[in-house]
C-alpha cells in the first residue's frame, strides 16, 4: 500500500519522507528557501565553477567553517550529490528511483517517464547549474581514475620457471612466484 501511495503523493506534491533537500525546509507542506542553508548551496555551485574539483570545494566549505545539516564535514560525494540536485534550479524531482534490494539497501533510477517534477523558487541559474553538472558528466565518460603505477621494475614481466608472472609481496622486495612460492 506504501509503495502504491508513492506516486500518487508525488504527482500531488506531497513530501514522500525525509528531509528537505539543503537550502529548502518543509513548510506547510511545501518547499521552501531556507535563508540559513541557501547561500552555502549557492556557495557550492560558484566554488565548483571557479575550481572544477569536489574535493577543493568540500575543503574550502570546511576551512570556511561552513558544516552540513547534521553537522558533519563536507565530503566531495555530498558536493557531487548537491551539484546534481535540481532542486537548485527550481525543479523538485520525487517519485524517480527506488530500492532495488532490500538486503544491501542499493537503488536504482525508475524510468523517466514515472519522475514528477515540481515547481520551486530555484537558487541558482540553469547556465550554472548546466556548466556544473556537464563537467561532472564529463568526468565521468572520461573515466577518470588514478591509476597506481607499480614501483618494481620488472613487474609483469618476470616470469617463473613454471610459466606464471612474478610479483612482489608488499612485506617483501623480493620477486616471488604465486604458484609456486
């Protein structure tokens, strides 16, 4: 019955459960801007803008003194997860993912024809919010992790006498076989 009444209270605009999204309190049933949290959610987009890292942006909000609302650190996933908000462009998304397994609590996205979207008094302009958001996505088509490069020379390429690679233990500097020790 729960899970019947969740598109239902959306399309109706009612909270569906959990808080506000940063920036914005539930008021009478109805998002509205939070004056405290606003300007460090606007705060967020500028600072991404200039310095195109989440982890620099997570930093200067923590140097700056600024915390979330629970009163942890500012850590570069919760940039990410605000940045990709829309919320901050004036546009509520509800009713657009859902729990895939119940066991490891993971979610998924539902189709895009089953999100409902609701008018709110946006904090920041589409221009930004797009300039933000196409360079995370940029990122990631690109892929872009560091890759550890190996510190023994000839890694991947020793060979053992009974044809498996050698490698180095990392309590060790000497090249070992992992077959045959």
């Amino acid at each position: 019955r729960v899970a019947a009444s969740v598109p239902i209270r959306a399309k109706l605009g009612k909270p569906l459960g959990g808080p506000a999204p940063y920036g914005y309190i539930w008021q009478d049933k109805k998002l509205v801007v939070d004056e405290t949290e606003a300007p460090i959610r606007i705060l967020i987009y500028t600072l991404y803008q200039q310095h195109k890292r989440r982890k620099t942006v997570a930093r200067l909000l923590n140097d700056m003194g600024h915390r979330t609302r629970n009163g942890s650190a500012w850590s570069d996933t919760t940039i990410e997860r605000l940045i990709r908000d829309t919320t901050a462009v004036g546009q509520k998304r509800a009713n657009y993912s859902r729990q895939s397994n119940a066991i490891t609590g993971a979610w998924e996205y539902k189709p895009e024809s089953e999100w409902v979207f609701h008018e709110v008094e946006p904090l920041i302009s589409q221009e930004l919010y797009d300039e933000c958001v196409g360079h995370l996505d940029s990122l990631r088509l690109k892929g872009k992790r560091a890759v550890r490069q190996s510190v023994n020379l000839f890694s991947g390429y020793a060979h053992c006498q009974c044809g498996e690679k050698m490698i180095v233990p990392s309590a060790s500097r000497k090249y070992v076989c992992r077959t045959c020790k």
